[in-house]
C-alpha cells in the first residue's frame, strides 16, 4: 500500500459511513430518504439491504484525471436496521452494518471484511396533521455512532470514533402521492489524531403509488416509484492537527427507485444512485454510481 | 335482563315528574349499560330519593317484559391520516384487540375503518378512539349503524339499541325532528356517535345524532 493509497483511501473510510446512516436509517417508504411516519412496516420492523458502492474515477478539484495506477473500490455494505416504537410518537432503534471492501490497482489488490461501525437512534414525533386521506408529519432525530468497526489499517471498518448526528424530517402523503425531505449535521469527533470533518446531509424524495390505482380494502399488494436527491456535503478532514486538503467534498445523487409492497409484513425495494454533483476535495476518488436492493419485514 | 332495564327506564319516566332534577334522569339513563351499573349505584346511594327511584327500577324490571329487541349491526370510524397502506397494520393490530368487535375492515380510499360488533358485547367507543390513537392517527367521527327502539326516557328522546346494552341519548336535528310522532318505534337508524366530554367522567351515556332513521321492517326486528 502506497502513501498515496493511504491518502486517497483513508478519507474513503469515511466517505463511506458518511452515505451509510443516510440510506439505512430510512425508515420509510423512501429508500434513501427517512420518513417521519413511522407505522406499521417502519414502526416495530427489521429492515436489511444490500448496498453497492462503487468509486473508480480519480478526481482533483472534481476534474477527472488519468490514474496511473488504475485503481477502483467496490464497498457493499449490508445494514440490519432495527426499529422499535415505544409510543406511537417515539422510536428508538439500531443499525448494525456488515461490510465487505475490495480494492483493485496496479500495485495489487486488497480486500477485507467485517462489522462496521453500529448506529443507535432515537427519533420523536413532534408535528401531526392528520385530516382525511391525508398527513403530515415533522419528526426529530439523534443518533450515536458507536466505534464498533476496527478501524486499523488503509481498509478500515469504522472510524474509530464516536459520532453524533441530528436530523429533522418531513413529510406528507396524499392519496397515491409522498414528498419526504430531510437534513442531517453529524458532528465527528476524533480517534487518534484523526478527526473527520462534519457531515450535512440533505434528501428528498418523491413518491408515487403506481398500482393499485384505487386503493381499497387493506391490504393489497402495491408498487411505489420513487425519484430521490440523495446530497452529502463533508468538511476536510485534520490529522494530527493539520488539514488535509484531500478529503471532504459535495455529492449529490439521483436516485430512482421502485418498491413492491406484498403485504401486511414485508416489502422490496431497489434503487440506482447516480452522481449528477461529485465535487470531493483535492485528489480523490470519485463515486461512479452506487445501487441497493433491500427488503423491510415487520416482526412485531 | 336488559328488556327488564328497558322497561323499568319506562317505569321511571314515570317518576320523572316526582324527581325533578336531571341529574337524576342521567343516573337512570347510565343504569341500562350493564357496565357502569355500579358507578351509577354509587351516585344513587348518596341521595335518598334516588333511593326510592330504584326500588321503583327494580320492581318495575320484573314486573314488565318487552318484545322488541335491536342491534348495532357496524360501527365504522372515520380515521384521518390513513393515507399511506404500508401504515395501516398498525391500526389493524390495535383495532383487533378491542374486546366485543371482530373484522376490522379497513379501507384506505374512504379513510375508515368499520367493525363489527360481536355476540352480547357493548362497543367501548373510548376504546375505539383509544386504539386508532395508540395505532398513530387520528380518531373522528363514529358512525354507527343497527335497529333500535326509539323512547321518551325522563324527557329526553333515546334510542336503546340490541338488548338495551346500548343506549344514545338522541341529539336534536331535523332527522329526529322528523320522528317526533314516531315515538317508541323501532326504527333502523343510522347515527354519529359523539365523544364523551372530557369534564365529564360520571356521566355513562352517549349522544347520538342521528343521521337517517327509519320505521324498521318486521324482518329486521328480532323477537
């Protein structure tokens, strides 16, 4: 592993826990956005998917550029999120990642597998309207990153520290129609001598309820299109108290999605992430795309 | 049992005039929901003349018998927020665990959820509004549905429906308005179900408007 894999990979360690609490902490019917609804399947369920993540293109200043060492990442990540009601306004619950990272260069390949870092979360209720065929809803959230994950060598799988987030999430269903918006600030502490810059993240989402076109007697199977922006703005990270001018950055994704609903307990859904902003700081890696396929049960 | 209750409410309409105050007629009305039958003891027994009022109840309960009985045949609640179906396991989950009602049917486009009431059970309407607020939405009106007979009780105009369990005391509109000859029918009658006011924990009886009523057919009338 050279210097300069260190450079460009280390910032990528948490690149990568930057865009995973966003995707695997929704809970709703958006599939990369959170949702302030949460009953029934987002309410007291488990909900896991496979995400891909793949990043081959080196960027400086957010212009691509030859990489003379080829090198590409491919991360997928397999969250278990666990979401429990308490009150029909307050939810507590925790995510717990598997991951799996490999990369490929000239210099050779490496790859490593394991448990990442666990997130725990308590999201409250705090905005209701509720009138016929129709709601809308505010909630609140906090979370913990626990350091869970090792976070020794290039390939890391946790950060090594404990990090803090707060979030606000709308949103508002009529009839065949959802519109979701969110915003994150994740305050990252450090963990020796690396401190990862704060993260603001914002999402939203617009949903579509394709079939059944009339909705009567519950349950009936369903299927749900989805058009999300998925945005990540990170802030240079310092090590040792010096600023490297290589990581952080902004990143925006287009996110279409579809979702099967078959029944009272379960669900499927797939969504592809398609960069239309990748601005990191310095020489990075660029994401080229990044896809998921998960599935929601409700098990209480 | 209850066509006794039922008939010794007649029997104290009759007492109406000698007893004077309404609070009293409320404590009559509340005695035929077997449920609160104790809480209505309570307030009796702290006033001497309700005292003689349900001597009067009791000997009139075994002395009459009625032949007309009803029933609720649905109840459905308008529930707002039901707007999404991957939400709505919930409320059926919460809905199912009422006691005396069965086949919550649930349906999205209209925004209700309608049950059935089961055997000789009474329909807890708190209960009801309870369970869609437990289940994370918003409980409005209760509409109820079934064949009962319309009477004149300590002059208030009520209709005691399936066996006298149930017992509305009827709010003034123009359906009612409509039925004023009509007293002491049976009728088919479709009505809304008003909350119980929150400065209210004594009283057991409900308020119903009724929406539609109608002189029940012989069919619908059980013997």
């Amino acid at each position: 592993m050279t210097i300069l894999q260190e450079r460009l990979l280390a910032p990528l360690v948490f690149c990568l826990f930057a865009i995973l609490p966003a995707a695997s902490s929704a809970q709703g019917p958006p599939i990369n956005t959170d949702t302030p609804i949460m009953l029934g399947i987002e309410g007291r369920g488990f909900r896991s998917f496979l995400k891909v993540v793949r990043m081959d293109e080196l960027l400086r200043d957010g212009d691509e550029i030859p990489d003379l060492m080829d090198r590409s990442v491919t991360v997928f990540m397999y969250p278990i999120a666990l979401p429990y009601n308490l009150t029909p306004t307050t939810q507590i619950g925790v995510i717990a990642p598997f991951l799996t990272k490999d990369v490929e260069s000239n210099a050779g390949d490496d790859s490593r597998s394991g448990f990442g870092d666990a997130t725990v979360f308590v999201k409250k209720l705090i905005v209701q309207v509720d009138r016929r065929l129709e709601t809308f809803r505010v909630a609140v959230k906090a979370s913990a990153k626990l350091p869970t994950g090792d976070d020794e060598g290039a390939l890391a799988l946790g950060t090594g520290s404990f990090d803090y987030g707060f979030s606000a999430v709308a949103g508002w269903i009529k009839a065949r129609w959802g519109l979701y918006g969110e915003t994150i600030y994740v305050i990252n502490t450090s963990d020796s001598g690396v401190d990862f810059g704060d993260r603001f993240s914002y999402n939203t989402a617009i949903g579509y309820r394709l079939l059944p076109k009339r909705y009567t007697r519950y349950p009936q199977p369903q299927l749900n299109l989805f058009l999300e922006l998925n945005g990540n703005v990170v802030g240079r990270s310092d090590i040792n108290g010096v600023e490297n001018p290589d990581s952080g950055g902004a990143i925006l994704f287009l996110s279409p999605g579809v979702q099967y609903v078959g029944g009272r307990r379960w669900l499927i859904e797939a969504s592809v992430q398609v960069p239309i902003l990748d601005e990191p700081n310095g020489t990075q890696l660029g994401t080229g795309w990044a896809a998921s396929l998960g599935t929601r049960l409700l098990v209480f | 049992m209850t066509a006794s209750v039922r008939s010794a409410c007649w029997a104290i309409e009759q007492f109406t005039a000698y007893l004077h105050g309404v609070v009293f007629e409320d404590i009559f009305l509340g005695l035929a929901r077997s449920p609160d039958l104790f809480a209505g003891w309570k307030g009796i027994a702290m006033k001497s003349k309700t005292v003689v009022a349900v001597a009067t109840l009791l000997a009139a309960s075994f002395a009459m018998v009625s032949t007309a009985v009803a029933q609720i045949s649905t109840v459905t609640v308008r529930v707002d927020g039901l707007a999404c179906p991957f939400c709505a396991y919930s409320l059926e989950k919460h809905i199912k665990a009422i006691d005396g009602t069965k086949d919550p049917v649930i349906n999205i486009e209209q925004g209700i959820v309608t049950l059935t009431p089961v055997g000789d059970k009474t329909v807890d309407f708190d209960a009801v509004r309870e369970a869609v607020k437990q289940a994370g939405f918003t409980p409005r009106e209760i509409v109820v549905e079934g064949v009962g007979r319309m009477e004149t009780i300590g002059g208030r105009a009520t209709l005691i429906a399936e066996d006298g369990r149930e017992l509305f005391v009827l709010a003034a509109n123009d359906v009612l308005a409509g039925l004023e000859e009509g007293r002491r029918e049976v009728v088919t009658f479709r009505g809304t179900v008003a909350p119980r006011r929150k400065d209210d924990d004594r009283s057991t009886l409900r308020t119903l408007t009724l929406l539609s009523a109608t002189p029940a057919a012989k069919g619908e009338v059980k013997k």
